[in-house]
C-alpha cells in the first residue's frame, strides 16, 4: 500500500509490542507517520508495516468497519483503526494498543478463542418453532416486529464492547455484551422459537446477572447495537423464567 | 493452539475514563442511600419506644453533623436518582404507542419528572400537616 508522500507533516503513532517469543512483557514503540488529514490510524499502521518495520502485526482486512478485525485501543478508548483518522490525533499523535481485557498474542493481535466459544453457546441462528420446508415460502414479518431485533443483528463480532466491560475484565467467565445481544437478536425474532433452550445461557452467574450496567459497550459499538438493553431486558426475562418454574416446575414458556 | 499471550492487570480499572469514573459515582452513591436509610429506621424503632426517644433522635439530627451529613446525602440521593433513571430505559422491552417506539429521552424524562413530583407532593403533605 503505498500513500502519495506530498507533505511533509509527520505524526506520532505510538504502538504496544510484544514479541511472545522474547519478551517477558509488552513496551512502546513511537514511529514518525507521513501524515495527510484523510488518513484513518490503519492507514498509518500500514504505513509503518510496509516502510518502517515489518515486524509490526496487526489485523484488517475490509478498512470500512464491517469486517470487525481492526478493534485496537486508541488513546485508551476502544475504536476500530480503519475509522478513526488520525487528524482527530493531530498534532499530539496517538497510543494504540490491543484491545484490553483480552490476552495480547503479538503485539496489536488479541486472542479471541474465549469470545468464539461463547458466541457458540448462545445458539446465534434461527431455530423454528415447527420443523419447515422450502414449500412453506417466506415468513414475512411487520416493520415492528424487524424493529424488536434489527439493530442487535448489525453486530460484526469486533469486540469493542468487551474491551469496554469491566466486568468482562474481572471475570472473564462473563458471556460479555456482543454473545447475549445476539442472543437477545434471536430471540427477539418473531420467527424464531429457540427461547428455552437459550434460556440457561442468560440465566447462569456468567449470563446477564455478571452485568451491572456500566454501559460502556452500547457507548463504543461502532455499529448502533444496544448490547446494554439487550442484556439487562433478559434481567426481567430471567426473572419471569425463575418464578415461572417455581410456580410450574414444568412450564418451559416464556414470553 | 498453544502459545505464550500476555495478560494485561486490570487494577485500577475504574481510573481509565470519564465513564467508568461516572458509573463508580453512581454505584457509591447507594451507600448513602442506605445510610440515610438506616437513619429512618433507628426514628421508627426510636418512635416505637415512646415519645421521649423519639424526641432525643430528633434532637440528634438537629445536630451541625447530622445536619451536614443530610446535606451530603441529599446531593447523593439526587446523583443516585438521576442516574438510576438514565439506565432505566436499558432495563425495559421497546415500548411503543400509537405504533412509534418511544424514544429513550422521553422515558428518562417521564421518570425524572415522576420523581420530582412525588418528592414535592411528600414535601408539601409534611408542610401542610406540621404541628
């Protein structure tokens, strides 16, 4: 990638490194960027990548916020590089570090097997109420019943929200805010009957009861979703679930 | 996959940003609530005992320190309330009238309003009705 040098203005891109293979813990790099004022931090990070020093890692790949791999930490605030320009960093430069509450595997890069394995238990797909075939056709729905769980479906898996969840932080059994919103996205579906089976996935410690509403995750979702509501809705779901089962041990309706 | 990662301390958390600051004010905020709680119950058992105690617990908040102390709690109380209906339309499934959603301001506002009115109607019953 090559960006046209036509000024002679640099800027200050300070980088978390960490080697796993010689370093016993991370420390700062600082490179002098080329810098123009349409150019986003992965612009930069790029720059430094192909002219610079080629040890830097770093993940990307559609630099227009909806392939979510570009989550980093910039000035301590959780943001994806490929939208944040540098000219919001100018002339004081920028700190970018990996995404916290995650384990750094190479300098910038998280590891993110925890949060894949919950994405898994939260069954994120539509499960029918009744076995269907493609005879059935469509099964339209009303624009209100799309706008019960539209904006959770714009999730991109990039992290964000748990890089800003302290309780995710503190105990990283938490199923965190993007797994229970689209979990919440599912079930809030009218097509959708997989309710129940979801229901242990929010009832459990690690569900929506490790939340306490620091709210911090809808604030830096680049995407609009409200995994704040998602969560702390399935509070009164789980509530309703609890007595539910008291009152009939063998109910399994929920609303 | 094995590999050595690194784990970064979570210590100190709270001191990171202006929003965590805020929602560590909110929850501390509670602690007040509770205390001037307290005060209320140890009046009602006070109350339970006959006038004289009653009386004495009443002289003992006249006090400047107990005095402060409702002063400070009430700012608290006002930072907890506040606070608590800001988070509230988070807590609830999308309501809707007349087929629009209703917006998350309207719903902060209602609450808030429905807590300064009840407070003033508690403020002027007791006005109304001292001896």
């Amino acid at each position: 990638m090559s960006i046209p040098v036509t000024t002679s203005k640099t800027i200050a891109i300070e980088c978390l490194r960490y080697n796993p293979e010689s370093d016993t813990e991370p420390r700062y790099q600082t490179y002098d960027v080329p810098y123009t004022d349409d150019m986003s931090v992965l612009q930069g990070l790029q720059y430094i990548k192909d002219h610079l020093d080629g040890s830097l890692t770093f993940r990307w790949s559609c630099r227009m916020a909806i392939c979510g791999s570009c989550g980093t930490m910039l000035n301590g605030v959780p943001a994806l590089s490929c939208e944040s320009f540098l000219r919001n960093y100018w002339p004081d430069g920028v700190r970018v570090e990996p995404l916290v509450n995650f384990p750094i595997v190479r300098d910038l890069v998280i590891d993110q097997t925890d949060f894949l394995h919950k994405l898994d238990t939260v069954k994120p797909w539509l499960i029918p109420r009744e076995p269907r075939v493609l005879a059935d056709g469509a099964r339209p729905q009303t624009p209100a019943q799309m706008d019960e769980y539209y904006q959770y479906s714009q999730c991109i898996n990039c992290l964000l929200c748990y890089a800003a969840c302290p309780q995710y932080g503190l105990t990283p059994g938490f199923t965190g805010p993007a797994a229970l919103a689209l979990l919440h996205r599912y079930n809030a579906d009218s097509r959708d009957g997989g309710t129940a089976e979801r229901m242990e996935v929010i009832n459990a410690e690690e569900g929506v009861w490790s939340c306490t509403l620091v709210g911090y995750c809808s604030v830096v979702c680049p995407k609009g979703v409200d995994p704040a509501r998602a969560i702390n809705q399935n509070k009164i779901n789980s509530t309703k679930d609890y007595f539910a089962h008291l009152l009939m041990p063998r109910g399994r309706e929920v609303p | 996959m094995t590999q050595r990662t690194y784990v970064r301390p979570t210590a100190g958390w709270w001191r990171r940003n202006g929003h965590y600051r805020a929602y560590m004010l909110r929850e501390a905020s509670s602690v007040f609530v509770t205390a001037y709680a307290l005060v209320l119950l140890v009046g009602l058992a006070r109350l339970a005992q006959g006038r004289a105690p009653f009386e004495a617990w009443r002289a003992a908040l006249a006090t400047p320190w107990a005095l402060a102390f409702h002063v400070v709690a009430l700012g608290f109380f006002v930072c907890h309330a506040w606070t608590w209906f800001a988070v509230m339309p988070k807590t609830l499934p999308f309501i809707r009238m007349r087929g629009r959603r209703v917006p998350d301001e309207a719903l902060v506002a209602a609450g808030a309003c429905a807590a300064v009115a009840a407070s003033l109607l508690l403020f002027l019953a007791v006005w109304w009705t001292r001896p």
